[in-house]
C-alpha cells in the first residue's frame, strides 16, 4: 500500500476489523469512540487515535462528524513501543489539519498531496504522546495559547479549568508534569524564539506579545531561558 491521507466520516454502528498498516484518526469536527483491543477510547478534537497493524479495532460517531484519517506503512520510532492509544496534538500539528481539510477538499494533486503527507509526517516526529489530558487542563492550556500577553494568575487559571486552587495545581502538574507558571513561561519563551528566528517583529512588540511589561525585562527573561539575549536571534535573523 501507499501512504494516504484522507477525510472521512463513520456511522453509529460499530463494524470490527484490523488492517496490515497502521492508521491514525485525528478529529475536524465532533468526536469519536474508537476500541482498540478492548480498550475503548473517546477521541476529541485536538486528539489523536493510533491504531497499529493488525490491532482489532471498530469505530462509533455521529455522522456528522469529520476526521483526517491517515494510513501509514511506517510509523515514526518513538511510536512503536508506546501503549498509549490517544495522545492530545500540538498547535502546530492541530493547525495544520485545517490546512489538510481545506486542501484535500480543493483537488487532486499528486505532488501536493505528497508534499502534504511528508509534512504531516514530519510533525509526527516531534509528536510528544503524553496521554490526553484532562480537558479541564485542556482549557486551561487553550486559553494561554490564544492570548499570551495577558497577565495571567493561578486563580485564573483554576477558574477557568472549574477547580479550588489548590485542586487546579495539583491536576495540572499531574497531567503536565510542570507547574501552571512553568508552563506559562515555557509557552512565552517559544513563543518569543519563534517570532525573533522567523520573523522581524520589534523586540518591544515581541515583548509585548509575549506578556511582558518592558523590552528590558523580557531579555531579561529570556536570557535566563534560554542562555543567550534575543539580540543574538536578531543578529542572526539579520545575516540571513
């Protein structure tokens, strides 16, 4: 067989089977319920579902809703021995099944879709498969991802995952393994290296982006991150 990414659908009726290739089921729009080997996992949106060769597996959704399906001959190494069967996806492999759906829907194109699935499997490589997390968490992380510049506290953070304080803090760094503020940080700290390597944002906007009140304190901060000043980026990004 060869590798193939497609969008499908499946019905309320649950049908057994397995395949000699491994398949992935990342969903658009609704959810769905998958069973494999037994195990019998809700796969929502900003998840993903591994299914491996010859793994009985079935499938129940409404029909209304709307997955990338991918099948692969190979999957990236790390995926091999891991038993987690549903692992939540990062922004930029999220992101990129908007793009999917929307290209494979435009037309047929043999060296796109080529390009396309090389891409998809690229992304897979750096693919961490932590298991789901807990989707109170999940809204939590949504939040600090749409808007890093704000100013954001615990409590707000344990309003927003509907949680006391300390319930907040002890299930996040149960399902992240770091601390809300860690994270907080880390999301910024890319954030800003992304905007400096491939972009030419100013170091005040950047700052600014990024939640912080001055340029001066962001180098700061990001010097101690990172080892290095964001002016060593920039310099860089100049001699390109």
């Amino acid at each position: 067989m060869r590798d193939l990414l497609s969008i499908r659908s499946y019905s309320k009726t649950p049908r057994q089977h397995k395949h000699a290739y491994h398949q992935l089921v990342l969903p658009l729009q609704g959810f769905i319920e998958i069973a494999v080997e037994g195990e019998v996992c809700l796969v929502r949106l900003g998840e993903c579902c591994v299914i491996k060769r010859d793994q009985n597996h079935s499938f129940k959704s409404d029909e209304a809703s709307r997955f990338i399906v991918a099948d692969l001959e190979n999957l990236p190494f790390h995926f091999i021995n891991n038993t987690v069967y549903v692992f939540s996806i990062s922004s930029p492999l999220k992101s990129y099944l908007y793009f999917l759906d929307s290209q494979l829907q435009h037309r047929v194109n043999h060296e796109v879709e080529q390009h396309s699935l090389d891409l998809f499997k690229l992304l897979l490589e750096r693919q961490n498969l932590d298991h789901h997390k807990d989707i109170r968490i999940e809204k939590v992380l949504h939040a600090i991802q749409q808007n890093l510049s704000h100013k954001w506290t615990l409590n707000e953070f344990a309003n927003l995952a509907c949680l006391s304080l300390s319930q907040f803090k002890a299930v996040f760094q149960r399902n992240l393994g770091m601390s809300p503020m860690q994270y907080l940080t880390k999301a910024r700290m890319e954030k800003a290296q992304a905007l400096l390597v491939h972009t030419d944002t100013p170091l005040s906007i950047i700052a600014e982006l990024t939640g912080f009140s001055d340029a001066s304190t962001f180098g700061r901060r990001f010097s101690q991150y990172f080892g290095q000043p964001p002016q060593t980026y920039s310099k860089k990004r100049n001699l390109r």
